[in-house]
C-alpha cells in the first residue's frame, strides 16, 4: 500500500485545519511548531506553510536520548536540534512522521524540557501505527492504522512527501 | 650423577664444521670418551642407536646467556635452564656475570659451577666482572676469577664510561693473556632508549637507541684492544655499521672475534609493531638492511658466532607499558630450531650456521668443545631434521618471553650427551 | 613470530566500530569523519541552558591520570558529565601504582567497580594498548596521552577546529612548528591530516627536536621557518618543554623564539588566511608570540570549546562500540 503525493497532501491538508480548529478551542495562539528530525521536521514545515505561519519550525534530533543508543549506536549524521525560540513559558505543537512505540516522542519531550519548561506540548502525527510501548497517544492524527506485526510504514521527502509500507527491519 | 655414556650411534649423518666432516658414519662412545668415527664400527655392550635420517652435531655452545642464579634479574634455576639447554642440543654455555651477588668473586663462581654440576645438564663456562660490581670504577680480581674458573671477563651490559679505567682493565687483562668481551653500547647515546631509533621508533613514539650508540662503543673499543694488545669478543653486534670496523681491525691483525644473537638474524624493527614487548631486546632490532648484513657477515666469518642472548624473565617482567618492560628474550629453547630455520630459509649455507653455534664459539670462549673430536669426553648431540614442532608446547625454560613460543620451526633432538653423559634422550 | 595485532583490530569491532580510541594510525577516513559529525552534534549541546544530554547515563567514566594533566583531565570530565556518566578521577600521578602487576591490580579494582571508560594518561609509550588488552571485554579505553606516542582526542579536536575553519582539507597545507620529537600531539595530527586527505604536512624544527627516519612519518620537512611557512593554510605551534634545554636540545628560549618562534611579522610568509592553532599550554614569546596568539588569525580559544564536543562523540562511540556485542 501506498500514499502517493496527493494522498499525503490531503491528509496534511485535513491535519492543518484539525490542528487549527484545535488550538483555536483551547485558545492558544501564540504556539510553536517543532518537527522531530527527519519525517516530522518534514511534516512540521508542511503544517507551517498551511497555516500559513512566517516563522520557522523548530528541528529536533533526539540521536543523544535514545534509549537504545548502546543497541544502535549514534547516527554518525546527527542534526543539530535548532529551535529559534525560547522553550519557557511556550506553548509546543511536537510533531512527528509516524508514531510506534511511544519512545522517540519520550526522548524528544526529555530533550525540550533540557532547554526549558514549556507552558504546553500537543503531539501531532501524520500516522498512527498503535504499536504502543508507553503511555502516549497523539492530540491529532491524519490516519490510524492497523499494520500487521511484520509492515511498518515510511515517509518519503521532503518533497514530493509520499510514504508507503514496509517490511519491518528492526526496532527503532 | 648420570653414568658415562656407552653407545653406538649407527648411520648418522655426522656434521663436525670444525673438522670439515659431513658424511654418513657411525660415532662411538665409549665409557664417556668418543674413541671412534667410521664405517660399520662395533662395540659390543654399547647402547645401539639408530640414527638414520638423523643429524651427529658436536654439542652445541651458547656463547652468551644470564644466568638465573644466584639472584639477579632472571627468572628460574640453573637447573631449569641448563635442562632447558640440554633439551636444544646444548652442552656449554658462556654465562654472564650480571648475577646478584655479581660474579666478581670466587664464590660466586664456585656456585655456579657447583649448581651446573648438581643439576648435570650442560657446562657453564662462567665470564667473570671486568670491573668490581661491574660499577666501572674499579678493576675486579682477574686473576683469582680466573682461577675459580671464568673463561673470560667482561662487564656485560654495564657502562664502562670512563676510558682510563676501561684501558687499566684490558691492560690487566692482557698481562695474564686473560680474554676480554664487550658488549658495545655507548651509555649516554643510549639514554633510556628501548627501539632502533628509526621508523617504527618514530611511529610508534619510543624513545630510540640510535646505530652510532654502538659505532662510537665499537670503534672506542677496539683502539683500546689494539692499545693494549688484550684478546677481545664483541657481544651482541647489531648494526652494519660495525660490521665495517670489525672486519678493518680484522685486517689491522686485531685479535678480534664477535657474535651476534639468532633473533637480530631474523627480526628486524618492525617486530616491535603494536607495541609488542616479546621482542624488545637490547641492542635493539634493527632496520632490514642491517639484518640482511648481519647475515652476510655471518656467512664470511666477520661476526663468527651465533648466540641465543638467553634472558628468562618472569611473566610479570612483561606486565608494563613497553618501555618499562625487561628488555630480553627466553632463547635457550629456540636456539637450534631458529637456526635451522634460517638455513632452511636459505639464508645462511648449514655448515657455517652449525660452525657459528659449535666450534666458533668454543674458540672465542677459549674452550675445546663444539667438536667431535676421537680422544676427548663426548658432547655431542643427536638431531632429527626433518620434524617440525611448536616450542610453546613443551617449553622447558622457566621463561616464557619468547616471540616464538607459537611458531612452527623444524628440529626434534633426539639425545644431548654433555662430557661423556647423556643429558637429554628423547623419543 | 608472535606478533601484536594492529593497533586498528585492537581498537575497532569487527564491524568496524569503535571501540578503544588508542591512536589515529589504520584508522579509516571514515571512522576520523564519523567522529567529526558526530562532534558537530554535541557542539551546539554547550549553548543550551542544560548542557547535559542523557546519553550515558548509568555509565561511570574514570579517568587514570598517571602523569598529571588538570587541563585535559579536565575537559574528559566535562565531557563525561555533559553526557550524564558519573566520573571518578585517580589521583596517581604520584603514587606507586603505575608499573607492572599493581598497574593491573588497579585496573581489576576499578573494572569489579563497574566502570565502562578508562580515560588513560600515561607518560609511556604504548601504555593505553598495554591497558586495553589487559582489560575485560566491556571497558572502552580513551587514550588521553601516551609518552611521545599518540594523542589522538587533541588531533581530532585540532581537524575539528581545521575543518571548521576551512571547509576540509582537500588541498590544504599544513605546518606544525616546533618540537615534534618529543610530541604525541604532532605523531597524532600529522597521521590525522594525512588520512583526512590534507594535501601537505610540513614539520618545522631543528633537527635536535625531529626524529629519526621523521619523512616515515609522511611530512615534509623544514629546518627553517620561513620556506617552510610560505603558503601554509594552518600553522600548528606545539608546545616547547623547558627540560629540552637541560638535555643540551636547545641552547636557550631566547634563540628558539629568534629561529623559529611564530609572530604575526613571520605570519606574513603563510595563506593570508591561515589560521594559527596551539594545542596549549602555551608558552608566550618562546613557542608563539603573544600578540599573535591573541589576534585575528588564532583559534586556539576555539580549539578549546570543540575539545569537549569531540571528547563527548569519541567517549559516545566508544561505549555504543563496546555494548554492541560484537567483540
């Protein structure tokens, strides 16, 4: 199975207008966007353009808060996280590509509350494979799906943004 | 004490370099004396021993080993090691004087002999101090060492900085025609040095021992010899470079004969890769090039002896950094196998490489052994050529700092007798 | 012949991960610019509000200091913390612990402590392969300085400060001035450079403080300054020891600063845009001048702050290295 372009545009799309009817409820309006490196930062960006946001995304590499890093090892490429804001006080939308065990968003919230304390996270993903390890779910998310226990699905970018399942290689 | 040996060693190859003899023979042994050499010999009542396919070496002579009693820096017993010798075919050895007590007295040297004697495996031929406590400082007592029976007297791997009394040694020594050997390495070039000061050296960040550390030593030396006119050996030759002063006091009619160890034959610098603490030895090894001339001035007579530089250290010996570690390599195991392995690499004609371990040395040392000689008490020993074994197997030294404990190498001997006794027999 | 394995083998997983950093010698291009990217990730760690990332938390670092070094000692603690490791410092530089079997005996004691990194300063060459085949299997050994022969965390922090100046070392030239004889740092940049693809590595000094068959080594070699200056990229002063003077290397400071001392004046002969680097301490106006070490073209206090980042990624490497099973 695959999301071709227009698929995964549509669900952007969607997933904008959720997340701004959302912040809207809750009355956060001043709020920043940061993407989880690589497929979140990619999705981040999408969602910024759509609501049509001049500042930047924040990027997250959580590479140094794995909790697998002794199994895995470091990614020789890690990404300097680049958050041009300040943590305190704000209010966060953390977004990924795909959301599985619940471990890189847990990495990825020690890894914001080391440079500050913010007043809220939202978590938005673009898939919601319900693969749970820990206690985390998504505020939005643009599909739910049941995989079977061997298929995990990626993220293609960042442009044209396309995804399609794959056989399972290994625990990440 | 073992009995005198009687036996009949049938169809061997006798090889005896000092007597130019290479040929297939029987070699009897009668009551300890080798009485015969010859064709289809019989002895009723000797031990038969049939050594076809195998090798009739006269016993062969280490001309340079430490001793590990009494005291001193080696490990195991006089007993271990002269076993140890008697296993490789050996039957005398030049031991050096760096014992503790250092042999710069007679009863030191009475120890020894009686110890060698106790053990009744192989002759030591103990080399007394030149100098008392081998301090450089003062002459030791030439003449009573002499007496208590040191063939030869040297201050081994000790300095002897200070000219004017290194000149009053060889000047003593000359007075009683006592030999005197040198282990040329100049102290302060020498330093704390612990590797050819070269490329490996360098890469490797260890402080060098440079080649002029021994051309200074060796070309000092040998005008004090031709001042005084005393018989001197040079221990443990090193480097090309000294090969050319060696063969000009040669020509000069200097009384001068030399050695140099089996492993500076077949190692070079490069051993010391890795930090690799088994084959750090002093003088260290050295560049190819100079090891391609040792070999050669080994094959024209230059550097007429091989020795095996046995130093038996304790395992903790090795437990440092490389340049805390004893310099030294366990040799008494290895000396004929290294041996053959050189020949059998073509580097060096067998009767010269047998010459260099048997008669040559019992020439430098001043001593009538490394022969067959019909008349005198039997040394010799019996060599199967063609096995090859792994020495680490059934090492027999008390230490095992070798390089080559797990290096097949060719060579079995098959029986040692040391003066008219058997000291090793083996299946 | 019984011979050492390369120091490479000892120091990489078969699969050719790291597991011991002993020396840059037969390590792979790939491995010096792994650590190099890697470090470029933590450097930007030191200007968060928390500087520490959780990393190796539940890891204990000890660093064996056997030849006192505050500063280095220093900074691999810093690293260590910054990567949440708890640290433990020996205080041997003094005491009898640092020959033969007691050295092993230590060793024992703090591997039945648990600890995962041995941070190892020793004034013998060679020491920290001695340790790292000595110990147990699950203990990373980090070389911090070994007699004359490697310091390879100070080179890597040098290409890091290098490559962040100059883009790479494709094409660069390279100079380091001064006492290479005696100096671990210079043995570890010149095979660095080398391996990293730098064009040319001169060496500069006389010929009392150049060591044997030093060409062996790869470098080009100068006994003067200035030609050997001319159109340097970077210029690397390296430290001079007082003790050279008392064992009749050198006559005097003054007369080393006269022939080879680095100034802005004698800059003039290199790139006009090289860059100056010091591995430090530095000895002003005998080894470099102080106006230069101060001015536009010096890094040194550069090379300093990307120290940490580096010791972080290597000290990182080398314990995902050694967990990774593969032994």
């Amino acid at each position: 199975m695959n999301w071709t372009e227009d698929d995964i545009r549509q669900l952007l799309d969607r997933l904008a207008e959720e997340l701004r009817q959302q912040l809207h409820d809750r009355g956060i309006r001043d709020y920043e966007l940061v993407g989880i490196y690589a497929g979140g930062a990619w999705v981040a960006e999408a969602l910024r353009e759509r609501l049509g946001r001049t500042r930047e995304a924040g990027m997250l590499d959580i590479s140094f808060y794995r909790d697998d890093f002794s199994r895995h090892g470091l990614n020789p490429r890690v990404k300097p996280t680049r958050l041009p804001f300040d943590v305190d006080g704000r209010h966060l939308v953390l977004v990924d590509d795909v959301l599985m065990s619940g471990r890189t968003i847990r990495a990825a919230m020690n890894e914001l509350f080391d440079y500050g304390r913010p007043e809220s996270i939202q978590l938005v993903v673009l898939f919601d494979v319900g693969r749970r390890e820990l206690p985390i779910r998504p505020d939005l998310c643009g599909e739910i799906l049941a995989l079977e226990p061997h298929k995990r699905v990626e993220l293609h970018g960042p442009s044209p943004l396309w995804a399609e399942l794959m056989e399972q290689t290994r625990q990440g | 004490m073992q009995p005198d040996a009687h036996l009949l060693i049938r169809k061997g190859r006798v090889l005896d370099p000092a007597a130019g003899r290479d040929e297939v023979a029987d070699v009897l042994v009668e009551n300890g004396r080798l009485s015969r050499i010859g064709a289809s010999l019989d002895a009723p009542g000797a031990e038969l021993i049939d050594a076809e396919g195998l090798w009739v070496l006269p016993g062969l002579v280490d001309g340079c080993i430490r001793l590990s009693e009494p005291g001193g820096a080696c490990t195991g017993s006089i007993a271990s090691e002269t076993r140890a010798a008697a296993a490789g075919g050996i039957t005398h050895l030049g031991g050096l004087p760096d014992t503790d007590p250092v042999m710069d007295n007679a009863a030191v040297v009475q120890l020894v002999y009686e110890q060698a004697e106790k053990a009744g495996f192989a002759r030591i031929l103990p080399m007394g101090a030149l100098t008392h406590q081998l301090e450089g400082e003062h002459l030791a007592e030439m003449h009573t060492l002499h007496q208590a029976g040191c063939v030869a007297f040297t201050n081994a791997g000790y300095p002897t900085t200070d000219a004017l009394v290194l000149k009053r040694c060889l000047e003593y020594a000359a007075n009683f025609d006592l030999p005197v050997v040198f282990r040329p390495q100049e102290a302060a070039l020498t330093g704390n040095g612990c590797a050819h000061d070269g490329r490996i050296a360098t890469h490797l960040g260890l402080p060098g021992v440079p080649v002029d550390a021994e051309t200074v030593a060796v070309a000092r030396d040998l005008e004090l010899v031709q001042a005084t006119g005393v018989r001197a050996h040079f221990h443990q030759i090193s480097a090309a470079a000294s090969l050319r002063l060696l063969r000009d006091a040669r020509e000069r009619g200097l009384p001068v004969t030399a050695d140099v160890s089996i492993h500076h034959l077949l190692l070079n610098e490069h051993a010391l890769e890795g930090f690799n603490s088994l084959c750090h030895i002093q003088p260290p090894l050295r560049h190819d090039r100079d090891r391609q001339a040792l070999l050669e001035a080994v094959a024209d007579g230059t550097l007429d002896v091989i020795c095996s530089q046995h130093t038996p250290l304790g395992s903790s010996a090795r437990l440092a950094p490389l340049p805390e570690t004893r310099p030294g390599i366990s040799g008494l195991d290895t000396l004929l196998p290294l041996l053959l392995h050189l020949v059998e690499r073509g580097e060096l004609p067998l009767e010269r490489a047998l010459d260099a371990v048997t008669a040559a040395p019992a020439r430098c040392l001043g001593r009538p052994a490394g022969r067959l000689e019909p008349g005198h008490a039997a040394s010799l020993c019996l060599v199967d050529p063609e096995p090859r074994r792994i020495p680490g197997e059934d090492w027999l030294s008390a230490g095992r700092n070798s390089p080559w404990l797990e290096t097949e190498l060719p060579g079995v001997v098959r029986l040692t007798v040391c003066e008219g006794k058997v000291t090793w027999l083996s299946d | 012949m019984t011979t050492e394995p390369p120091s490479s083998e000892v120091q990489l997983t078969p699969g050719g991960r790291l597991r011991h950093f002993l020396a840059i010698e037969n390590l792979p291009r790939s491995l010096l610019t792994e650590i190099l990217d890697t470090a470029a990730g933590f450097v930007s760690v030191g200007d968060r509000s928390v500087k520490n990332v959780p990393l190796l938390r539940g890891k204990t670092s000890v660093n064996l200091f056997f030849e006192p070094s505050t500063r280095t000692r220093t900074t691999f603690e810093l690293a260590a913390k910054r990567l949440s490791a708890d640290v433990l410092n020996m205080d041997i530089a003094h005491s009898a612990t640092s020959k033969g079997e007691s050295l092993l005996d230590m060793l024992r004691n703090l591997e039945a402590m648990a600890s995962d990194l041995f941070v190892v300063r020793h004034a013998d060459s060679g020491a920290a392969h001695f340790i790292a085949r000595h110990v147990t299997p699950n203990v990373a050994i980090i070389n911090a300085g070994d007699g004359r022969h490697a310091h390879p965390t100070q080179a890597m922090l040098d290409m890091y400060t290098i490559r962040h100046y100059k883009g790479g070392f494709e094409g660069l030239t390279v100079a380091i001035v001064g006492d290479v004889l005696h100096s671990r740092v210079a043995r570890s940049q010149i095979n660095a450079l080398l391996t990293l693809g730098a064009e040319e590595v001169r060496v500069i000094a006389p010929r009392t403080l150049l060591p044997a068959d030093v060409e062996a080594l790869g470098a080009r070699v100068f006994t003067e300054l200035e030609p050997g200056l001319r159109d340097a990229d970077v210029v690397m002063a390296l430290r001079l020891q007082r003790e050279r003077m008392q064992s009749a290397l050198l006559p005097s400071e003054g007369e080393f600063y006269r022939l080879y001392g680095l100034n802005e004046d004698r800059l003039r002969h290199a790139h006009p845009q090289a860059i100056v680097m010091h591995p430090g301490p530095m000895n002003r106006g005998v080894e470099i001048d102080s106006g230069l070490a101060d001015g536009e073209r010096s890094v040194i206090l550069h090379q300093v702050t990307f120290g940490i980042a580096v010791r972080m990624a290597v000290m990182s490497m080398c314990v995902s290295g050694q967990e990774s099973g593969e032994v």
